[in-house]
C-alpha cells in the first residue's frame, strides 16, 4: 500500500463514525441471527435502496 500524500492547503482526516443506538441494534441483531444459524443474514434498513460506487474526480484547488 502506498503512501497518499497531501495537496497543499488540504487535510485529509480519517476518523471512525459514530452509529447511531438504532444502528447498534441492528448490528447486534444480525450477529445474534448469525450466532444461531451459521448463515449471514441479507438485511437492509427499509427504504434503503443498494449503493453503487462512484469515481468522483478530483478538484484542483488553488
């Protein structure tokens, strides 16, 4: 892996989100599920449409 090196006059800060105590049930709901059958459970939140990756191109910022 290689080092990624910083533009100037921008910082690039990787820090942990925080879940929210609704997504901590969720979690440990499907760990618990999992726990019991051996199977990894296909969940999704209601109304949560399948996310696609997207290349964002880079901006010159002078």
């Amino acid at each position: 892996m290689g080092h990624i090196k910083e533009p100037k006059g921008i910082d690039l800060v990787v820090a942990p989100m925080p879940f929210t105590e609704e997504d901590r049930k969720h979690i440990s709901t499907i760990i618990q599920e999992y726990k019991k059958t051996g199977k990894i459970p296909v969940s999704r939140k209601a109304g949560q449409k399948k996310l696609k990756k997207k290349h964002v191109a880079s901006q010159n910022q002078h």
